[in-house]
C-alpha cells in the first residue's frame, strides 16, 4: 500500500488499478498458464514497463496473493450474506455453491488464486489458510443446521465439505466458456448433486 | 529414453531411476510446492550434480510430465481393472474412488501430477487430457451402467463426473499424513457421500 496520507481513498484506487493490470493480464494466464507467464510477458502483455508493474506487483508470488485475498474476501462476504438469509439449509447451500462457481469463474482473480496457492510465502500462506477454515466453517454450519432441521440426514459433515469445495475448486483447472456447459449450468448441476448426496433418504 | 538396444530393459531402469530421484525430490517439494522447487534444489536435495539430474529429468516440465504419465498410467489400470470385475456399480464406483485417492496421495508421483498440470507444453498437454477423457469416460460408463441397473438416479452423468473427479483431485492440494483422517478414511467417506449422491432416493 503505497499512501500515508488518505489510506482509504489511495488504498482504493491502488486496488483498482491491481484489477485492471490483472484483467490485462489475463490473456498471458490464458497463453501460459499462471505458472508459465513470466514477469516480463506480464508487463508486455498490460502494455507497462517493467518497473512500473513492480510497484503494483513486486512479484507474481504477491500477484497470487491479491488474488487470494480477492477472492476469499468475495467468498466470505457471499457467505456471511447467505447466512443471514430466512431460507431452509438445501436453499442457502445451493446459493453458496452458485455464488463459489461465478466467483471462481467469472472474477478476474478467481480461476488464478485457485491455482497452487501453496506456492505462497509462510505469513501469507497462514493469511489464506485462516481464511479458507472460515470460509469452510461457513459451510459446516449450513450443513449441520440442515440436520439439525431434518433436511439433511446426518452424515461426516467435514468430509462432506471437503468434498464439496474440492470439486468447486477444481473447476478452474478445467472449465473452459467454449465449453458444453455454461457457468449458471454447471453450479446448479453441482448443488443438485451435492444436496442430493445430503438429503434424507426416502425424502 | 537413452536407449538404442535393448529398449524395454534400459527403459525399465530410466524409469525405475526416475521413480527413486523422485522419492528424493519429495522432500524439495514438500518445503517449497512443486512450482516452488528449484532444479538446483531439487538437485541438492537428491546429492545428485545438476548435469546429471537433467539427464533424467531436463526440465521440471519434463518431471511433470514423468509425474503424469505414471500417475494416469496407474488410474486407467485400476479403472479397467475394476471394469472387468462382476460386481455391482455402486461398489465398482467406491473402488475407483479408493484407488484414486490413495494413487493421488500415496504415490510419489501421484500429487505432483495433480498439480498445476496446464503448464505443460502443447503436444504434452494433449496427451495427458486425452488419457484423462479416456479415464473420466471409464466413470461416465459405471454410473451409466448403474443407472441401467436401477442402483443409480438418471442424473447428469458429465456433471456428476466433473464434481467426483474435481473432489479426489483437489485432495493433493490440502491432505496431510498428520491431519485427522486417513488415505483409506477418506476414500471410504467420499465414497459414501458420492454414492448417496447417485443412489436412487426411497433405496
């Protein structure tokens, strides 16, 4: 964060000028993988000296970083609103799943931060973890008030969720707009899937 | 493959030196990911001179892809295998889902591969998507059969495959030998909650 003075409103546009590089970049993601673009073809690629990308994104490791916090941040706050919803457990989780596959798939930052996000420095890879636990925690709760209501039968909840978010995860590694289904499709294929693997039985 | 005589044996002890270089390298990339690893690293962390791992391994895409092949080689193996045997669908689909989630996580080779495979070259690329259609098309074909057979729900078996495959992969992203379930315990609840996302409800 560049500002002394302002935070706020600096710290803001500073933001906005990392989505625009990162949705300028995004052709060189799409060429290379995000593993694959270098630093240079980056900056060739938004049309910005190299230098001047730096201040921005001093390297890709904090490139994947924005995008984690990016992203986890639209995650958590969709979560939270979810939450907040009047609607039975099968409900909020179809929303939940829906709202995870467009973020993953149409932001900017969301196939990227889900690519090897292990590659992160320590302190940071403890920032996106603590983060994940929540945004996971987010999903237990949904699902263990879907027991506790009826809803769903009982079941290993943990394992369910890591089931859940594995397969929303791993949608960035393969789903491609060309493709035979659209985004809108595919989340609500996947959360009739998932809510049908937690309803009762005989329900 | 150095070999111009003898192919298979020579082949065989390339490939048996490459599999034990790997064993080594585990360590490289347990500390730094896979994308993180150096070659001088790994080179260091197997006693190896750079000169010589490169022998083997001349780039670290060409590890990944090693990684792959083995790993997919091994999963197409057991899906036939499981294919062959005269049980029903639903326990057909709980040994494929075992199989892959140990492959992926007891395999040295089998994480690795899982990983950021889209940076591979092109030609790479190809041949690895091509082995992976043929192995979700071993899946389409089970829950196809099961639905056939009254075991499963008619239901969307492209996106049922997607949201199994996309669960036991992501598995190399967060599993851990210290964490609170086992390879095997994880197999099994996947399993269990896949299943019931297939059977017919009232079953």
């Amino acid at each position: 964060m560049p500002a002394k003075t302002k935070p706020s409103r600096r710290y803001r546009q500073f933001t906005q000028r990392r989505l625009e590089i990162l949705r300028s970049a995004a052709d060189a993601f799409a060429r290379h993988g995000f593993t694959g673009a270098t630093m240079e073809e980056i900056a060739e690629t938004v049309n910005m000296a190299k230098g001047n990308l730096y201040y921005y994104f001093p390297s890709k490791q904090a490139l994947l970083f924005f995008c984690q916090e990016q992203s986890l941040g639209r995650l958590l706050e969709q979560a939270d609103a979810t939450a907040k919803s009047a609607v039975p457990a099968d409900e909020q989780l179809r929303a939940m799943i829906v709202a995870h596959v467009n973020t993953i798939l149409r932001e900017i930052y969301g196939s990227t931060a889900h690519t090897d996000f292990r590659s992160l420095p320590e302190t940071q890879l403890k920032q996106v973890i603590k983060k994940r636990d929540r945004y996971e925690k987010a999903y237990r709760t949904v699902i263990e008030r879907g027991i506790k209501d009826g809803i769903f039968r009982s079941c290993n909840v943990k394992a369910s969720v890591w089931a859940i978010l594995g397969a929303l995860n791993w949608t960035a590694q393969w789903f491609s707009p060309a493709g035979s289904i659209s985004v809108d499709e595919l989340g609500n294929q996947f959360a009739d899937f998932f809510i049908h693997a937690l309803v009762q039985k005989g329900k």
